[in-house]
C-alpha cells in the first residue's frame, strides 16, 4: 500500500471520527488534498466546516517546508492600517526559490472580522492572513484558510441532518462534540510524543480558565490549532514552553 493511500484511509478515518458523515463530495475533495499537498487532518492542518475544507496556517507552513520554500517577507501597509481602532493591513511575499521573484499576499484585520477571542491580537492576525493567501497563491492552494474566515463557523458537516439536530441543542452539542476534541487532542500529543500533563496546563493557560473541562468548544478548538501550529513549526520552542508549566520540586525550608 503506498504512502498517498495510507495517508488518504487515515485522514478519512480521522474526519469521520470528529466531523461526522462526509459526502462523497467531501471525500473526494479530501483525497486530493492528501495526494496533492499531503495535508493531515491529525497533525491540524485541515479543518471541515459548514461542509466545506479548510486548510489552516500550521498546514500552509508545512506545504512550504516540504517544498524547500526560500523565504516569507511580511510588511505593514501604514497607508491602509490604524492603529488607534486596531486595524491591521499586512502584505506578504513568498520566495518560492532564492531567484523567485516572489508571490503576494494581503492580510486585514480588525476587531469586526476576527473572533471575539483573539480580540487585541489583530496584528498578528493580519499578519498571518497576508502569509496564508501568500501561500496559497505560491503553491496553487484553492482553499480558504481557517485564519481568514471573519468569523467562527460551526464545526459540523450542515449537509448532515444528524449534526444539525444537535447544533439546536447548545448544551447537548458541546457535550456530544467535545469528545472529539480530545481524541485530536490525543493524537496531536501521540503524534508529537508530548507530555499530556504539560499539555493540558498550557491547554488551561491559553484558554484562561483554571481546568480545561471549564473551556469551550471554541477555546479548545483555537488551542488545538494553536498546539498543532507550533508542533510543526517550533517544536524545540513548545518543549521549552510545555517545561515552564512542570511543577518545581519543593524543597525543605
């Protein structure tokens, strides 16, 4: 059995799992995803939302490893940002090769299109949207990122009458759901051989709450993005930040 389809079956296996029945539609569009760009649903770099695909930053990053890519340049557009209401306009630049002549990218964003939990943060959003569409245009990626999105949609397939049942529950549907997020949750900590112990204190720490059972679906969710991102990106860097959550050993006064 070859890599593409291994790939492809575990992917499959993997969506069903958090998202659901798939339409025929879906699963062909996830096929060539997996052969094309050989992107993970496991690893975070696909999200399915409202019945369609979206690939997510962690994922756009590992396409351009993967293919040698020769740098990113990010630059605020001053004539279009505002600081004063937080508003942020970045363009990006992707070197596909050192003699590229470079792909562009715009990103905006301001606290009316971004999720009310990384409200303050709209620099680095905007940032991370121009580095998206950059990415995107360089390796030929028709699909939206999950950072560009101006708002959170429902993680559920709307084309399933089974999901939309539960979407008119709200506690029911967390209950029923978050399970699902823990099993990524999981399989990003098996995959990256970390310590869930640690894990779940950062996973705390970034949702602000004082255990991870207390976060929301949506706190969760942005922190899974956020685990997956930064295992494939920095993986040294989130050892060093996953330590600074170890207990210190007490010693005798």
């Amino acid at each position: 059995m070859n890599a593409s389809l291994i790939r492809y079956r575990s992917n499959k296996k993997l969506a069903k799992s958090m998202w659901g029945k798939l339409s025929s539609r879906a699963l062909r569009n996830l096929k060539d995803l997996s052969d094309a760009h050989r992107l993970s649903v496991a690893a975070g770099e696909l999200r399915f939302l409202e019945g369609r695909w979206y690939v997510t930053h962690a994922g756009l990053l590992r396409v351009a490893q993967r293919n040698r890519c020769s740098g990113v340049r990010t630059a605020v557009d001053k004539a279009l940002s505002d600081p004063a209401s937080n508003r942020w306009v970045f363009k990006a630049t992707v070197y596909k090769s050192p003699r590229s002549r470079g792909f562009v990218g715009y990103g905006d964003a301001d606290p009316s299109n971004v999720s009310s939990l990384v409200h303050g943060a709209e620099m680095r959003v905007a940032e991370t949207r121009a580095v998206n569409r950059a990415l995107r245009s360089a390796y030929g990626i028709g699909l939206c990122s999950v950072e560009e999105l101006g708002r959170e949609p429902r993680s559920f397939d709307s084309g399933s009458s089974k999901q939309n049942k539960l979407s008119t529950n709200g506690n029911n549907n967390r209950q029923r759901s978050q399970p699902r997020l823990r099993d990524q949750l999981c399989l990003l900590i098996r995959k990256h051989r970390l310590d869930a112990g640690l894990v779940k204190a950062f996973a705390a720490d970034f949702c602000h709450v004082s255990t991870l059972r207390d976060a929301s679906r949506e706190q969760v969710e942005a922190f899974i993005n956020k685990l997956a991102e930064s295992a494939a990106t920095d993986r040294e860097a989130l050892i060093c930040r996953l330590n600074s959550y170890a207990r210190q050993p007490e010693t005798n006064s």
